[in-house]
C-alpha cells in the first residue's frame, strides 16, 4: 500500500514538474501572452493520467489510487441529466473536498493555474471553463 503511494507521488510529482517546465516556457514570452490550451488539451494534460483517455476512470494511474477516478462521462447523468459546471468548476480549483465529492489522491489545479498565469484570476476562470467544456463534451 505505501509502495503504491509512493509510486503515485512520483509520478504526480514529475507530471507537476513537467507541466510547470510548459507553464515557464508560456510565461516567459515564447508564446503569446493570451495562449490558452484547449480543453482536449488540458485534458490530456492534466486528467488523462488518472480519468483515462476516455475520462471513464480507467487511466493508466488508476491503479494507484486508494479511491476509483470517477468516470467523468457520467457527470450529468448523476446530475439530473445536466452537466454540473459549478460543481466541476469548484472540484478543479479547489479540490473534491470531503471523500463523498472525490478521492484526496485528486489533485487541486487552482493554485498551479494561479502559478502559470500570475495570479490572473480571469485567465484562471477561463481555463476552469475551457477544460469544464470539454468534460461536458465527454458525456454520455
């Protein structure tokens, strides 16, 4: 069990390094100030590890977590058949919260989005929103 926490940290840990290696090259002017990753992207990114390709819970990560990736295609069906913007929205910057809303292994993208853009609390939304279109694109 802690071999698969380790495990789990270390890969989290060179993907954070990785993607800040990325938010370094966009902040220090080699792209242009208003980039902005697409949410397949971002999705790729920052998701696919655990969620899968797919966003069905089956990335190659999965294995390691003490609790399941939720399957992401079926947010709005546990919604009342409406994809719950707020919701993803508050789980992306802040973290699931208590484990009924996700697992703690989740990791909290709001301050590493704060991070690569300064502090710039609109282009933090707008990547919030970006990536929360594409999960309501994923669904079923």
């Amino acid at each position: 069990m802690a071999l698969r926490h380790v495990i789990f940290l270390g890969v989290l840990w060179i993907l954070i390094a990785s993607v800040t290696v990325t938010g370094r090259a966009v902040n220090e002017g080699q792209l242009p100030s208003n980039f902005m990753l697409t949410g397949e992207q971002m999705y790729k990114e920052y998701c696919a590890a655990c969620h899968g390709k797919d966003g069905k819970g089956h990335g190659p990560l999965a294995v390691v977590l003490k609790t399941p990736p939720a399957d992401l295609t079926t947010l709005a069906k546990r919604h009342d058949g409406k994809f719950p913007y707020d919701y993803v929205g508050s789980v992306l910057e802040f973290g699931p919260g208590f484990p009924a809303h996700g697992s703690s292994d989740m990791p909290t993208w709001g301050p590493l989005f704060r991070y690569y853009d300064k502090r710039n609390e609109r282009i933090v939304k707008q990547r919030i929103r970006v990536l929360s279109d594409y999960l309501a694109s994923l669904q079923e």
